[in-house]
C-alpha cells in the first residue's frame, strides 16, 4: 500500500485527475464544435472551474503548501461556483 500512499500524499493522484478533467472539458468543447451536439463550452465552462479549483485546494492541503494557497483555490472555485449560479438563474 506504500505506492498508494504516496501516490495521493504527493499530489500526483490528483493531478492526474485536473488533467482528466482538462481533456473531458476539451473534449467536449472540440465534439460540441464539430458536431453542434452536447453541451456548450459557456454552458460548462464555470461548473468545470470550480471542480477543478477545488482539486487544486485538496492537492495543497495533501502536499502541504499551506492556507494561503488552500485559501485562495477554496475563494476561486466559490467565484467560479457563483458564477455559474448567476449565469443559470438569469437563464
């Protein structure tokens, strides 16, 4: 279980997971702009923000950069969270 354990205490497993999510969000950007199918990139966009500004406050508090940068990725991902919210609710 020790590869598992550092596999997560480095970051790197979370990592891997803002890269899946950047792909997934790319993905669907580049299907909806070929296909006119899916969801649109505006209609995605903030909610992906916000997830990933999330991972990045769990990566930092799993490699111990501190309540600065957690701080600050916890703020971002509420922006990008209230701004989804906005844009739904003048929808």
């Amino acid at each position: 279980m020790t590869w598992l354990n550092h596999l997560i205490s480095s970051g790197f497993a979370i990592e891997l997971i803002v890269a899946l999510m950047i792909v997934e969000g790319l993905a669907l950007a580049w299907w909806h702009g070929r296909t006119g199918q899916g969801p649109a990139p505006i209609n995605f966009a903030a909610t992906l923000v916000s997830g990933l500004c999330l991972m990045m406050a769990l990566r930092a508090g799993l490699v111990g950069d501190g309540p600065t940068w957690i701080g600050g990725w916890l703020v971002a991902a509420l922006i990008a969270h209230l701004t989804d919210l906005l844009r739904r609710w003048r929808s």
